[in-house]
C-alpha cells in the first residue's frame, strides 16, 4: 500500500484519493485492458497502490457500456471500498435507446442511470457527471432529475464535465435555488499545457466550492517523458496511430519541463502529475492505465509536491 494522500471533492464529505485511475482503456482494442483478465490486473494494482476514485462514462470500451461492464466485474466483492464515478450525456450510438439529442433530459437520465447501475453491477453510483452539456435541456431539468436520484438511493453526488465556468456558476444558482443536489465536481480537459480552464474554471470552482477532476493529464503521453521532439513515436502508441499530435506538440515547452525535470531529479510524471495535483481545487488527477506498471508509476508520481518557488517557475514555463 502507497502513502496515497486524499482529499474532499469540493465541499463535499466525499474523499478521494489524489491519483484516480480513469477506465476508458477498459475495454479498449489492442490493449491489455481489451480483456477482462488484463483490466483485473489494472483495478487490482489500483487498488493495492490506494486508488479508490475510479472514473468511468457510459460511452467508454470497444463499445458503449463496455468499460462499465468490465469494471464492475473487476470490483467484484470490493465494490464498497471504492468510489465509482460513471458519466452519461454522450452519444451512446442508441445503446440507451433514442435520445434525439436531449441527453441531459429527466427521461433519458431516468434511462442511462439504470443502464449504467447494471452494467456496473451495482445499486448506486458515488458520482454521476454530466458528461457535456447538450445545448437543448434547460439546467434546471437536468438538475431536478439528478436530485430525485440522490433522494432515491441511486446516485450519492453529482458533477459536471465539459461545462465552462460560466456553466458552473448557472448550475451552482440554479440548484442553490431550488434546493436540490449541487454539482460538487467538474472534470475538465487540463495539464500543464493546457492551462486554459484557469481563466474561468478554475476561479469559478474556486468560488463555489467545487473541486476540479483533470482528464487527459498526460497530454497523451507527451507529458510522460516516453516521446521526443526527432524520434517517430513507436509503434503500437496511441501518438503513433495519431501522428499529428506529435507533430503539432508544444516540444519547446514540453522540453522545458523535462529540463525542469531533470534539474531537480524528477521524472517528467512526477512534474505533470504532482505539479497539477499541486494547483488550486484540484482534488484527484484522473490517469488513466493499460498495466499495472504505468498505475503504479501515476500513483509515484502523485507523491511529489512541489514548493512555491517551483510552481512559479512551472508558471514561467508554461507561459501561465
């Protein structure tokens, strides 16, 4: 067992470990994580390392539901030691029946949530995020129907993902209004080099209590240290597959860190993972893992917490 440090989620008694592990690659072809047997040995590193916040979405897998499916299996027995966050609001490709676009509406909410808690295995979801706004639904819809499920028993809290700051501001009057159950979260797109959610989001959630769940804190791997500014990507990589994030990568920063890095005797993971743990109502880096290896290199990672004077260079770095 690590030394996992854990944290409330906004201003909510619900506590999460620093480091979670996100399971979209559960289920995901020409993985490890494809199988059911190579996802166990994933859950099964998470949780011997302290991970207890595992983050998933209806959509994720091979095919829609197929990460739920696969994780609940895995916890399996140990389901109450753990906190559960699904997401729905995605284009379930009619795996929830039709949605004609109202994903965050009270009768396809009604739909997706019992559709998850089977696939999960499970009589409640800890955490249930709105995936991404669906342009249609009024807030205050979405919102009602979401409070009817915490009063029900089957979700515990909710949260955002993919909304704007603004958003969350709506969402935390709008529930402050009627009384009802309150975004405690918002997961976002957010890493060292991409540092937009702090003119917005992250002031907003700040303010109100709310506590941010980054996704994508790797960058895709480039923050891991694995690829280089001259070097092709190696084969069977997710940049690989994707060479245009590896040519359209910020190496001049993404040098920087690493010479940051390497200054202080850290690995390029410490820095993107300690380093965006370190900033403001971040409450748990969401990482995701294809072996139990890259899980407990996240979790390592997570331990490093870096001064004042460091987070200010990394400002300086990043061009913050």
């Amino acid at each position: 067992m690590s030394d996992m440090a854990f944290r409330p989620l906004g201003d909510s008694g619900l506590m999460v470990s620093v480091v979670g592990l996100g399971c979209n690659n559960l289920g995901r072809p020409k993985t490890r994580t494809q199988t059911v047997e190579g996802s166990q040995e994933v859950i099964d590193a998470a949780l011997d390392a302290g991970i207890t916040l595992f983050d998933v979405a209806d959509i994720y897998g091979g095919e829609p539901g197929l990460s739920e499916e696969i994780l609940g299996r895995c916890l399996a027995g140990r389901r109450d030691d753990v906190i559960v966050a699904t997401k729905f609001g995605m284009d379930m490709r009619g795996a929830n029946g039709p949605d004609f676009g109202a994903r965050g509406s009270r009768r396809y909410i009604r739909k997706a949530v019992e559709a998850s808690l089977r696939r999960l295995s499970t009589d409640h979801i800890d955490l249930y995020q709105y995936h991404a706004p669906d342009g249609v639904t009024p807030i205050e819809e979405t919102l009602a129907a979401l409070d009817e499920l915490v009063r029900e028993g089957k979700v515990r809290y909710i949260g955002s993902s993919n909304f704007a700051g603004w958003q969350v501001v709506e969402a935390e009057y709008t529930a402050r209004a009627g009384g009802g159950a309150r975004f405690i979260s918002a997961q976002n797109y957010y890493n060292l080099l991409h540092r937009d959610p702090e003119a917005e989001l992250l002031p907003a959630c700040q303010a109100y209590g709310v506590g941010i769940l980054p996704f994508f804190p790797l960058e895709h791997g480039l923050l891991t240290g694995k690829y280089r500014r001259d070097e092709q990507p190696p084969a069977g990589t997710r940049i690989n597959a994707r060479p245009s994030i590896h040519a359209d990568a910020d190496w001049d920063t993404i040098e920087a860190i690493r010479d940051f890095a390497d200054q202080r005797g850290l690995s390029m993971l410490q820095v993107a993972i300690g380093g965006l743990a370190a900033q403001p109502a971040v409450a748990s880096v969401i990482a995701g893992a294809t072996s139990p290896d890259q899980v407990r290199a996240n979790v390592e990672a997570g331990n490093w917490t870096p001064e004042q004077g460091d987070l200010e260079t990394l400002d300086e770095i990043t061009g913050r």
